[in-house]
C-alpha cells in the first residue's frame, strides 16, 4: 500500500447520515469538530516517521522525549505543521505533566482519540427509515407485548384476548392459537403480559385471573402449560425478565399489579426447575404443577425466594425491570408521588431499600441505559427527562419538543440516542449528548384518539414496533451497504494466512489467482 494511499484511509473518517430539518447549528458545528486538530491530519506516512524517531538501536531500550526535543524533531522529521501544534499535541499526551512523552503514550492517545471520534460520529447518525408496514395480524384485541426468542429466531405478539401470534424472522405470520390458563374462562380472561425466559426456554403468561402461567417452548405439546402461579393478591399488568448471562441459574422474574405492589421471584437454580415438585406430583412431563403465592412467601421452595414492596401506594404499576448493574428492580406509575421507584437490592439479596422521583404529573415509562447511567422518562406533561438514579432531586436533562403527553421512551443503545413517542403519533429521536432531536417522523398512524400504544425496539434487527390497539405498525432502519468496506468485488471463497509474510490471504469466487501470490 502506498504512503499516498495509506494517508487516504486514515484520513477519510465516516460520513454522517442526512441532515434532518430538526437538528441545529450546534450539532452541525459539533460534526465538524477536530477535523483540523493535527493529530487528526497525521497520514499513516507521518506516523512512520515518528515512530523511527522513537525507536533506539539498543534492543528494549525506550526513548522519551520532552516537550522541546519533541517539537523540534517532529517538524524536522514529519516536515510539516508548527511548533505551537505539536506543542499543544505533546500537552494533551502529557496529561500527567511528566514533562516527556514515548511511543506508546503517543499511540494511546491517538487510539483514545479515534475512539472519540467514533463514538461521535455514531452519536449525530440519523437512520433513514424504509416505509411505515401494517403486518397482517389476526388479534382482534389490543397487542399486549412483542417479543424476539433468539434461540428460535421467531418474534411473539400476545393479544389481550390470548391469541398468541408466532411470525418467522422475516415477520411472516406462521401460526397463532389461543393460550389461556382455562379455557373455559375465555370470555372473561384476559392477558396482560408476556415474557420470555430465554435461559430455561419457556414464557410466563399473566391474566386477570390474578395468575401467571410458565409454558415450555420445548414440550412436545405446543405451549405446554408447565407451572401455574395462583393466589396473586392483585392482577399483575406488566412483567420483566432477566438472567445472569455468567450463570443462567441465577433469574428474576419481577411484576407490578394494580394494587401498587411491586414483587419478584429470585430464581437460583433455573436450569433444573425453577419451583420444586412436591414428593407426590405426577412424574408425568406434560403435567402442570400449580403453585400458591402463599407458599413462596412461606418459603417452601428453596430454589427462590420473593422481593416485594408497596411503595406506589394502590396506583397502577404500569411498568418494571430489573436491572443488574444496578442491582436494582424499576418501576413507575402514572402518579406524580414515587413516579419511578427504584427498589435496591441489600447485600443478602433477600431485602430492598428504596428511592423513589417525584416527576409532575406522572409518567408513561421509562428506560435504562447502563452505560450512560442515564433514566429516561416518558413524561405525561409533554417532557422527556434524563435522570441520574442515585439523584432523586432533579433530572440532569430535559427533553424539549414534544407538543402532547409522551407515552413511551427507549434508548438506541449503540449509537446512544433515545426515541420517544408521544400521544400525536409524533416519534422524534434524541442525540443524549447534546440533549437535541435530531429526527421527527410523524408517519401516516391510524386516526383513532383513543388507543393503546406498545412500543418496541429491536435493535438487533432495526426494527421498531408501535401497536395502535390490535394494528401492528414495523418501522425498519434501511440497511446503508454504501459504507461497508469491501475488499473484493466478487464472493470471497477462501482466507488462508501467510506466515512468512505475516498477513492474511484472500481468494475471489471465478478465479484462478493463487492466494500465496501476492
């Protein structure tokens, strides 16, 4: 590769998407960031020369330079830039004012800064989006939940009058049948809420029976009703999920009703039954075994133990999670005292403390971003606030835009942006840095005044969900192959690695090159 060719790569950085009309200045101004720092002018060419500068002739021996020798002999060696340049680039190296600098300080710093750059960059790209789809449903109910099983690679819509629907991950329908936990009862029971516990392979199921029921995905019978959960003391309406991925024994199975009570099931043995059969149960597999909330807070079954509190005070949970590297369940109501509560699991794992935000008015949702250590909250007056969850006082951020009560909120957790959604059928995205919306998309929604909304991004596949009452709306991110980095024109059919050049080889499908010729 030539040093010309070389400078080029290095110095072409990745485009960012469309403007859209909403961003602003700022943003704009903040794209064009450092593009005329030094460091990021440097060709690979340049970085050669530096590092001969650093190199000694005496093996394992490190060469430092302070500030004057470096400012000198880089613009001898580099032969371009000033001296108040590479000034300024040995001090931003030299954070420990050491007062010299060597190559793998350098290096660092050049490896750190690209990291930036690239962070950045992912943060102000605006996805372009394919056109709004109505899937062909059969629910005749509002959809209650959409879920993807990545073990089977299928998506799951549950309706509230328990028709589960399964659709391939190419979101064609395949199959749907009723699911409740009697029949009989159908015409007075409805669903609530789905989850999947992708760690012992089944789903839980909750009614207004006041009941959950665990189905196994791997029974012969399809959806097999394999434990029953009765004797709840309020109707459970939403529920979470989770599991440690460095031990699948360790789970948690959290819910909220419509009493205020909030209450989780820690699992500790999941991958061999996650309630104990009584001595005298039918050894039958296809048998249901029914489980009394009373005896789990009893505690006769060792393999769990039950976490609950009444913090929301008989308003309606309208949402919860678990969160690990809180080490924490969330939950909120639509009330403007303990909006969000945040229960902290003690270091016995079997008590909670908690903290709890008041917000005006109350919220819809809200989501967790673990790396930003941010809350976002879905705000009944039109707002979308960014919380610190171990400041209760004040958000650290307000999100400004939105002209009716936003009703859902989910973080992109890659590119760190947020969309929100609001009551108008407006969706805008977030930069979270800058605290700016840089899209609005208000597509052609259903007119209805009145519906329920879920709202469901899956990141993994670009692929965003709102449900208006029984309609099913899929949003899907275009795939952008203009930027990928291809190396052949044509199918790679073989990849073999050079050792005595020490770098890999490729051959093209159609060809007769031999791959060792280079």
């Amino acid at each position: 590769m030539s040093c010309q060719k070389a400078a080029l790569e290095l110095n072409t950085g990745s485009q960012p998407g469309p403007m859209s009309p909403e961003r602003t200045e700022d943003v704009t101004a903040f794209e064009d960031y450092g593009t005329g720092l030094l460091e990021n002018q440097l060709s690979v060419c340049d970085f050669v020369k530096i590092q001969k500068a650093f190199e000694s002739p005496e093996p394992r021996k490190i060469i430092c330079m302070s500030r004057e020798d470096f400012i000198q002999k880089m613009t001898e060696i580099v032969g371009w830039g000033t001296k108040e340049e590479y000034g300024e680039l040995f001090d931003k190296v030299d954070v420990a004012q050491d007062g010299f600098i060597n190559w793998d300080k350098l290096t660092s710093f050049i490896l750190l800064e690209l990291y930036e750059q690239d962070e950045r960059a992912k943060a102000t790209v605006v996805p372009q989006w394919k056109d709004l789809e109505f899937l062909p449903v059969k629910h005749k109910d509002n959809i209650q939940k959409v879920i993807f099983l990545k073990s089977s690679s299928h998506y799951l819509t549950i309706s509230k009058e328990g028709l589960l629907a399964i659709w391939g991950e190419n979101l064609k329908l395949q199959e749907t049948f009723p699911i409740t936990s009697d029949a009989t009862k159908l015409k007075h029971l409805w669903v609530t809420s789905l989850v999947s516990l992708e760690n012992v392979n089944k789903i839980a199921v909750a009614f207004t029976s006041k009941e959950i029921c665990f189905y196994d995905l791997l029974s012969k019978e399809e959806f097999a009703c394999q434990y029953k959960l009765q004797g709840l003391k309020g109707t459970p309406i939403c529920m979470d999920y989770w599991y440690d991925p460095l031990d699948a024994n360790e789970s948690i199975l959290s819910f909220g009703d419509i009493t205020g009570k909030v209450q989780a099931i820690a699992f500790t043995a999941a991958l061999i039954s996650l309630f104990e059969w009584p001595a005298s149960a039918c050894e039958d597999g296809e048998a249901t075994m029914t489980i009394n909330w009373a005896e789990l807070l009893s505690g006769c079954h060792k393999c769990c133990h039950i976490l609950e509190h009444k913090l929301h005070q008989g308003d309606w949970v309208r949402q919860v999670t678990y969160n690990a590297s809180l080490d924490a369940i969330i939950s909120s109501t639509t009330s403007n005292t303990n909006s969000v509560v945040l229960a902290w699991r003690e270091k016995s794992k079997k008590h909670l403390n908690m903290t709890s935000f008041n917000i005006a008015q109350g919220i819809h949702a809200f989501d967790y971003h673990s790396r930003l250590n941010l809350i976002a909250t879905a705000g009944i007056n039109n707002k979308v606030c960014l919380w610190n969850p171990y400041v209760v006082s004040k958000p650290v951020g307000v999100l400004w835009g939105h002209s009716a009560s936003v009703i859902a909120v989910q973080f992109f957790v890659e590119r760190k942006q947020l969309f929100s959604f609001s009551k108008d059928k407006v969706l805008r995205l977030w930069d979270i840095q800058h605290q700016l919306s840089i899209q609005r998309i208000a597509c052609s929604f259903p007119e209805s005044q009145d519906f329920r909304c879920l709202f469901h991004f899956d990141e993994a596949h670009g692929r965003l969900f709102i449900s208006f009452n029984n309609r099913l709306a899929l949003l899907a991110i275009k795939s952008d192959a203009s930027k990928r980095v291809k190396s052949h024109e044509k199918a790679v059919t073989c990849v073999l690695y050079n050792s005595i050049l020490k770098q890999p080889s490729q051959c093209e499908e159609d060809t007769n090159e031999d791959p060792y010729d280079n």
